[in-house]
C-alpha cells in the first residue's frame, strides 16, 4: 500500500512548521553560536580581541593537573586502605607546591 500524496503533503508540512518555529528561536542560535565559537577555538585559538570570561585571568592554568593529582592521592589512600595500611596523615606536614 503506497502512502497517498496528501499524506506525504502533511508530513512535508508539518516538518517545514517545526523548522520554521526552531528557526525563529533565539535560544536556538544562541546554542549554534556556542557550538561553532568552541569549535572555532579549538581549531585556531582563542580569538585575541574577546574580552576575558570573569575570572578567567584569575585562574589557575594548572587546574587540570591538581585534579588528577587528587584523584590519584585519592586512588592510592582507597588502595591502603584495602590493603589495611591506612595513611597516618597526622605526623605528615602538606606539601608547597
């Protein structure tokens, strides 16, 4: 049983109506913005003459490192403590980084 031609009509129309009404939201193109900003930026750098994100000349470039770091303090202390040999941290003075 081929679809009738009316039906195939509806669906054509209704497809443009959805298309029409995600076009005129401005959320919409806000999102594609971002999504081709990030892209931009990962290809070819930060564009030099945007202005910083706040706090983004504050923040540590080392964020990222000191993240893993303490997953992998984290990772070791579980395994002590699987093993029984729990750290004592109260005779250990912190580490300066």
């Amino acid at each position: 049983m081929a679809p009738h031609w009316w039906i195939l009509r509806a669906v054509i129309a209704f497809e443009d109506r959805i298309v029409d009404f995600i076009l005129r939201r401005p959320g919409f193109h806000r999102a594609v913005g971002q999504i081709h900003r990030t892209i931009d930026e990962a290809q070819h750098g930060r564009n030099p003459h945007e202005p910083l994100a706040p706090g983004e000349a504050t923040a540590d470039p080392e964020a990222p490192a000191r993240a893993l770091s303490f997953f992998r303090h984290f990772r070791d202390e579980i395994k002590n403590q699987i093993r029984g040999k729990p750290t004592d941290i109260s005779n250990q003075t912190p580490k300066k980084k």
